[in-house]
C-alpha cells in the first residue's frame, strides 16, 4: 500500500483537498481532481526548486501554525487550514475571526487598500504585507466596517501585531 498524506487547506473560499504521494524519485501531488507529477530540491531554507510536469519553479514556502504562504512565479497563495463552521451564537461578538486582522508574520507594510470607514466584505484584500521575499495580501475575516487602522505603509510589523480593527 503506497504511503501518501492528505491535507485539506482553504484558498479564500474554496476547500481543496490535496494528497502527495511518493513515486519514485518524485512525488504524485493531487489538488482536487487535478493531478501534477513534482519533484523537490530544497533551496535556501524556506525555499524548494519545482519540476512539475516538466516545467521548472522555484518556490518560497512560509508557514504560522494555521497557514503556509506559498510564492512562485510572482504569485502568493495564501493555504489557510480549514476552520470549523461557526455557531449561531457565535455569529456576532468576539468570534475568533471577526473584530480584527492580524500580522501572520512579522513584515513591512507595502500598502494599505482601505480607509477608516470602508465597508468591507470577508475575503476582501485590506493590507498587503511583504515578509519573507513574499507579497502577502492580508483580507478581512468578516464583513463590515473598517473601525481603525493601526498601521501605515511603510511601517515594520510583528506577527499577531493588530493591523485593521473591523466592526460589523
């Protein structure tokens, strides 16, 4: 029986569910119904050289405990894992993903895409964050208005650093 791993991760609103597998020298990686055939060179730390399907990538991968950003070819995903659907109860108040955006890691502020007193919906791109040679676009965890900004382009931020306070 082939020994393989099986992730689920949230990209923005979709749920995908990713399964690796070794072949060989290689690795069988499945995301969806979609089917690659990849090899991996570690590069720097937090940096992986791509084969897929015969094309070459080079990959920067930073991973927080709840998400891993992976950058290749100028473009940023953002893999969140799955979270559990919220109560009811929970719709309004201090649910864990709504009232703020956080820093998911420590960088500089590139730009900042909304103003005090914007409404925004959930998944909307408020800051674009620069962290490890990465272009990380931080989105609003629920729908509402922006309170207060607690940051300003150009400015150096800590991980869990409150960047957005939003209130529904």
């Amino acid at each position: 029986m082939p020994i393989h791993k099986q992730f689920t991760y949230q990209i923005g609103e979709q749920q995908k569910t990713v399964t690796i597998e070794p072949v060989g020298d290689r690795f069988r990686v499945r995301v969806g119904e979609v089917e690659y055939i990849v090899s991996v060179r570690q590069g720097e730390p937090d940096q992986l050289d791509l084969e897929v399907d015969g094309q070459q990538w080079q990959a920067v991968v930073a991973r927080t405990p709840a998400r891993h950003y992976v950058a290749v070819a100028g473009e940023t995903w953002e893999l969140e894992k799955p979270r559990p659907q919220r109560s009811k109860s929970h719709a309004h108040g201090s649910a864990p993903d709504t009232g703020s955006l956080t820093a998911t890691m420590p960088g500089l502020v590139r730009e900042i895409l909304v103003a005090e007193g914007s409404e925004v919906g959930r998944g909307d791109t408020l800051v674009v964050l620069e962290a490890m040679k990465m272009e990380l676009r931080l989105t609003a965890p629920s729908a509402g208005r922006v309170r207060r900004l607690h940051c300003a382009a150009g400015q150096v931020v800590e991980r869990g650093q409150v960047l957005v306070e939003i209130e529904e």
